[in-house]
C-alpha cells in the first residue's frame, strides 16, 4: 500500500507555500496524503519557521509529541525542513535522534530521495544547501484552497534589518521572470482558482534582480488582465520601496484588492534606525495617505514589535501615536524576540515586565480602533469569496468568506435560499462588525444573491470524486498540508 504523509506547517505565508510544494513533491513520489484531520501518518514533515524565539520551543514540543507515536508505528519516518532546518541543521538530529531527515530552504526538492535514503540506509539524513538550488514555484504543488493560490514572484531578501533572521536563511532576493509567473497564473485560473496572492519577503522590490524598479506595478496590471481572475493580493511589501506607481495600479486594476499588508514595526524614527529600516514614521504614514486618497476603502494591517532593545517609553508612545493615526484594520503585535547571529541579539535587552506591560497596552489600544472600522462596515453591502473548507452546510446554518478587504466574514443562509459553495461568490449586507470579524444576517432584511463561480465548480468536482487539474506542475487541491493557526479546512471527498 501507498505510504501516507502529512505536512505541518509552523510559521509564514512562504512557509505554507513552501509546505504546498513538499505535499506536491511526496504525492509526486507516489506517497498519498493522509486523511482529512489526521495527526498520524507513515511520514510527518514540520515546516519550520526561526522569526521568533519559541520556534525551537513549538518544534521540540511537536518532535517530542511524535516520539512515543513513532516508537509504536514501524517503518514511520519524520523529516524536519524549513528555516529552524536551515539554522540549526545537524542539532535537530542530535536533540531529536528519532528525526530521518532534515533539509532546508534552498533544497526542498531532495525531501523525496532524502526520505528513500534514509529508509535504505537506516541512518538520519541532513542535507543543507547555501543557495537556492531549484526556484520552488518550478515544483509540484498541492494546494489547500480551490479558490486561491500563492504565487510567488520572489525569494530571499536584500535588507539587513538588525532583528531579522530571514536574509541569513533565505538568502539574497532572486526574482522569477514575468512570463513565468503569468504562465503560472493562467494556469491555475485554469484549474477554477479565481484568486491569487503574490508571495515574496520583499514583494515590491520584485525587479531588482533584472534592473525594473517598475516591474511590481507591471506585474499586478498585467495579472488585471488574466480573464477569469477576479482578485488579485500581495503580501509582504516593505515601506521603503512602496512607490506612487504601485498604488496607481491597484487603484486602477480592479482585479487588484484594497487591501494592504505593510509592516511599520514601530513608530519611533530612533527605533526604527537602530533596527536599520530605511523609512521614518512620516513616509510610512504619507504611503497610507497616499493609499486611501486613492482608494477609499482600502483595509490596511501591519506587523509591530514591542520592546526592542533601547525602546523608551517615549518610543512607544510614537508607536501608539502612529497606530491612532494609521488607523489599521488589524495588526500582528509581536514581542522583540533576540534571534542569534542577528546585530540586535547582543543588545541588552528591556525587562520582560516593561516589555509585556506595552504589549498589552498596544493590544488593547488596538483592540478599540479595529472595532471602531468593524462597526463602521455595518450596512455595508459587501461581495464574499467563500471559504475552502466550510463545506456544503443545513440551511440557515453560518458560512464564512472574505469581503475585498480580506476581513473575514460569517453570513446565514437564508431558508429556502441557495447554499453557495466552496469558491463561490456571495453579495451580503453586514449587520454587525466585532473587533476580528463581520456578520452578515440576511435575515435582518439584508441582501442575500449567490454567484456561482468556476472555482466553486472545481471544489463541487473535486468534491464528488470528480478528476483533479493537472497543469504546469501545479495540480488541484487535495488537502494534505496540516497548517497550524489559522487551520486552513479541505472539503471532504
């Protein structure tokens, strides 16, 4: 019988990108992906993730979990990738020597013949690669989502911020060509996907590798022009390369979503030189002007940290300034976390108390103002991309989807109305707004209209055991990746 496999994934958007092409790679291989929900399989693989200090605290506690378990599975094999596999590569084996193979980011395509090799020889595997060896969107996939894709349009990063770990682990940014990346697009529209999310650490600095400094806004006019693509996002672009034209693109390409993901990491300009941004609180709060003169509605969020070293209280009280002002849709407020081999780590740091007592005051904060742009929402009519995994639900019971912003949004059925499906589109009224959702009830004598979409075709096939898309390395969805919060769902087949 075919070995089963299961991908979890610790860490970022990359991250669960990459772990896509580990579930296409095994499947490739003639592994089969375990069942819906299982947390058992012949081969585990953990996707790490190294930005933050418990990353080792979260892969030892899982390696720890599955001990026991292998002990009472013969012939089961655990390999660990990812960024904590690139920094710390053969230390995972030896504090962890039930672990068979260990690979990292720039060698995702050795996972199958590594698994083979360490089964044959009886012996642990870690292979460590200094550069990229194969771009990881040329591999196999296997998607969660029938509506919605990663691209990635880049890799690695050329920045030097004194916090960050990435650069070291990813490397130097290397751009894929246009062409290959609308050939990639058109061919997943092909398969029903109907949205697409642009990948890279540095996203609109895409270009630099061939000389464009235009190539970003380019790109996102060109992918306007994808027939069947109805929505197009980008994550993440850095505050110091955002250009007027990107934002005339997004305004003008109605593909394009209003919504904006840019880290600020803190409002005081001192801070923000001592972790070597190359921006100043004006220019990231001028960019977000810029933005919502242009358009509107735009929802924007953001990535802080709270408590790098030599912040005062004055610094963060520019950081709650800057929050009031930006006014974010939401934020991922993180605590300083001192990465080793990075400039900041031999700083002295805040004590914990300080630092814990402005997380919470910045939360809190937060909290007050992401509720004030939810209220302001209700009685908006709003259109709702469906969510992969919801599944085919009684009437009357709650749905979830995206509205154009990326908020997530939880609509009823209404009795007797048509129940949309997975990837289909449907235009609801919102009736309440909470500080991390919005709630469309129809029957509060808003609207209720379902727009059946190719997408919601592909999951309804895939659904009843129909024959799954095969194109340009990049076959449909199946469900194998096991992601961490937020758990993304597959429908059952």
């Amino acid at each position: 019988m075919a070995r089963t496999y299961l991908v979890k994934t610790l860490g970022c958007q990359m991250n669960v990108h990459d772990s896509e092409h580990m579930a296409g790679l095994l499947e490739g291989a003639g592994y089969v992906s375990a069942p819906a929900g299982a947390d058992e399989a012949d081969v585990i693989v953990i996707n790490t993730c190294a930005v933050r200090e418990n990353a080792a605290n979260k892969l030892y506690g899982n390696l720890g979990q599955l001990a026991p378990v292998k002990a009472a599975r013969p012939g089961m094999q655990i390999a660990v990738g990812g960024c904590l596999a690139q920094k710390d590569r053969g230390e995972i084996v030896e504090k962890a020597p039930w672990v068979d193979v260990v690979f990292g980011t720039h060698n995702i395509d050795v996972l199958p013949a590594l698994l083979d090799r360490a089964r044959h020889n009886e012996a642990a595997q870690v292979e460590i690669h200094e550069s990229l060896q194969v771009f990881p969107s040329t591999l196999p996939a296997r998607r969660d989502s029938h509506a919605s894709a990663w691209v990635s349009i880049s890799v690695g990063c050329n920045n030097t911020c004194t916090f960050c770990i990435v650069p070291s682990l990813r490397g130097k940014e290397r751009d894929r060509r246009p062409g290959e990346i609308l050939a990639e697009v058109e061919a997943l529209v092909a398969q029903g996907v109907i949205e697409v999310t642009l990948l890279g650490q540095n996203v609109n600095s895409y270009g630099v590798e061939f000389g464009d400094r235009g190539a970003f806004s380019k790109l996102l006019r060109a992918c306007g022009e994808i027939e069947g693509l109805e929505r197009v996002r980008f994550t993440s672009p850095h505050p110091a390369a955002f250009t007027d034209d990107v934002i005339e693109a997004m305004a003008e390409t109605p593909t394009v979503m209003p919504s904006l993901h840019m880290p600020l990491q803190s409002g005081s300009d001192s801070v923000l030189r001592a972790m070597r941004r190359s921006y100043r609180s004006d220019k990231f709060l001028g960019i977000l002007d810029k933005v919502r003169a242009a358009m509107p509605d735009a929802s924007i969020t953001t990535d802080i940290i709270v408590g790098f070293p030599s912040e005062t209280e004055e610094d963060f009280a520019q950081t709650m300034r800057v929050v009031e002002l930006a006014r974010f849709t939401s934020a991922y407020i993180f605590q300083y976390s001192p990465r080793p081999g990075t400039p900041a780590f031999d700083l002295e740091p805040l004590p914990k108390a300080v630092v814990q007592e402005r997380f919470e005051r910045l939360h809190a904060f937060h909290e007050e103002i992401t509720l004030r742009d939810s209220v302001a929402l209700e009685g908006r009519t709003v259109e709702v991309l469906v969510l992969d995994g919801e599944g085919r639900k009684g009437k009357g019971d709650r749905m979830s989807g995206r509205e154009p912003g990326n908020r997530l949004v939880h609509f009823s059925v209404p009795e007797g109305a048509d129940v949309p499906r997975p990837g289909d589109m449907v235009t609801v009224r919102i009736s309440h707004g909470a500080p991390h959702h919005l709630i469309a009830d129809p029957h509060a004598g808003g609207p209720y209209q379902v727009r059946r979409t190719h997408a919601g075709d592909a999951w309804e096939s895939a659904a009843g055991g129909g024959p799954e898309p095969d194109s340009c390395g990049t076959p449909g969805p199946g469900g194998p990746v096991g992601l961490g919060l937020p758990r993304l769902r597959v429908a059952s087949t």
